[in-house]
C-alpha cells in the first residue's frame, strides 16, 4: 500500500497507534537480523566462558564476576551503537513517508534495549553461578549485576536514539561510563588510588557490588551497611543518565540565554536603525520577525541535543 501510494502521489500516513506498533514488530523484531546476532554472538561468547572458567576456585569470584560484566557489555555494545544508524534512517523515514510517530519509535526502541539488558544479566548471573558453584545464588547478586550493567549501558542507549549526535561522538561519550567504572570504582585495585578521587568510588553501582562479593569485601574501602548497600547500589545505576541529562540542561539554558541576548539585540537595531526594515526586504523581500531568525540560529544546536 505504502508503494502504490507514493507511486501515485497520494499522501500517506498512518493514523493508529496499533498500526504503528505492527509496523515496528514487524521489522524491528521479527526480521531484525541485528537481534539473531546478538543472540548468536552471546550464545558463543558465555559458551566460551563456560568452558574456560569451568570449575573455578571461590578465590577467584571476582574475576569471574569481572569476566562475567565484560561479556554481557560487549555483547550489547554493538546493538547499542548500532541505534545511530537507526535513529538516523528511522528520522528520514518518518519525515518522508511518515510511517510512524518518531516518539512511539523510540519509546519502543528503548524497551527492547532494556529487555536485552534484562535477558544478558540473567544469562550473565546463571553462568556465573555455574562456574563457581552458586557462589552467588542470592537475589541481591542478580540486582548488582543488573545496576552494574545497566549503568554502563543505558547512557549509550539515550545517547544513541534520543540525541542527534553522530556515531563517533556517541562512542566516545558513551564509553565514558565504562572507562569510570575502571578508573574510580576501586574495584580492580580495592583501596588504591588518591584520596580525592577514590570518592567517586560511591557513584559505581560495581564498587557496592564487590562489598558483597567474598574474598573480596574484606579489601573494599568505606562500604556502607549491608541495610543500605542494594539502595544505595539502585540509586548509583542512574548516576550517568543524571549527569547526560544535566549536561543537556545546561546547553539548552545556555542556548536560550544566548538567545534572549540576541533577541534584545535586534530590538535595539530596530529602534536605533532607520535601514534596518530596509536592508532586510533588500535581502529577503519581506521582513523577518524573530521567531524566524531564532529557529534559523537554534537549529543546529536542537539537532546536537
């Protein structure tokens, strides 16, 4: 239908949600290549694991917990970056054909996100527990692994389908939180680094997660009660949307700022500036109110945020 319309020039658009949601099962799940990889990929790389940690001493669960993260992150990594490329052709798409609200789009891209995150930390804490004999059964264990995951990759989730940002600048900031996590949580190094910045340990949900972990929640520097740890682990996860989201604050303030200062500039030129009308129907053939040159000036910097 869709085909035949645009062949015959008549607009098309759909005007139900149902439709919409139909549409994007259908191409974004059930002939989604992407998905049959990340499940090919994570199936080979944990049946790897499994092998290679087979059998591992309790002395070592914090290596097998660290290995555990890292094959859960980088199996999702690509996903999520993968969903530049999307937001991209999914904007034209709907701004061409307009298939499908753009909100709806990312509202349901982000719930299969978060569905994988979900399905990799529950095959992460099952293989985990094989190799080192339910070491860490307990449900508090799956919700540390679940914030830890989550923390690093949701930052790259709203980066890669709610911004206008390009791959590049979307891998580099969204590597930041992992890049944190091994600098400042103090979790491969429990008790170094200098004492400013062994502070931000507190903003890891990693660092809460290894004062539970034994052998090796003896060496963890300032751990709170064991009462406190799994909130206070919960409330760490959305350490990284809350600084991406203040950060976004601040440039849109900063835009409006500069804005307002360019809105009183003209209003000066209008009044002090005989010519000003003048030139501008020289120019443009019409005068041009502000609402016009604002949008011109903020666009660029809308499509950034």
């Amino acid at each position: 239908k869709l085909i035949i319309a645009l062949a015959v020039g008549e607009s098309y658009k759909y005007d139900s949600v149902d439709a919409g949601v139909k549409f994007f099962w259908d191409v974004e799940v059930v002939s989604n290549g992407d998905l049959r990889q990340i499940f090919i990929f994570a199936t080979c790389v944990f049946a790897l694991y499994l092998a290679t940690f087979w059998d591992s001493s309790p002395t070592s669960a914090p290596l097998v917990v660290i290995a555990g993260g890292i094959m859960a992150f980088f199996s999702l990594q690509p996903f999520l970056l993968s969903q530049v490329e999307w937001r991209n052709n999914m904007l034209e798409e709907t701004e061409a054909l307009l298939h499908s609200s753009v909100q709806l789009n990312r509202a349901l891209k982000v719930l299969i996100c978060l569905i994988l995150i979900f399905l990799l930390t529950a095959v992460e804490f099952g293989v985990v527990n094989a190799v080192v004999d339910k070491l860490f059964a307990e449900a508090k264990y799956w919700v540390a692994m679940l914030c830890d995951s989550a923390s690093l990759t949701l930052p790259l989730v709203c980066l890669g389908i709610y911004s206008r940002l390009p791959f590049q600048t979307v891998q580099l900031v969204g590597s930041i939180p992992f890049l944190g996590m091994l600098f400042f949580s103090t979790t491969f190094s429990p008790g170094a680094g200098v004492p400013v910045l062994k502070e931000l340990r507190y903003l890891y949900p990693r660092f809460y997660f290894f004062c539970m972990v034994p052998g090796v929640q003896q060496e963890m520097e300032g751990c709170p009660s064991d009462d406190v740890i799994v909130p206070y682990m919960i409330l760490s996860t959305f350490t990284g949307i809350f600084l991406l989201f203040t950060v976004i604050a601040f440039i849109k303030l900063r835009h409006q700022m500069k804005e307002k200062k360019r809105t009183k500039t003209q209003e000066c030129i209008k009044v002090e500036d005989e010519t000003y009308h003048d030139i501008q129907m020289e120019l443009y053939g019409r005068q041009l109110g502000n609402d016009t040159l604002s949008n011109s000036n903020s666009s660029s910097v809308e499509d950034m945020v």
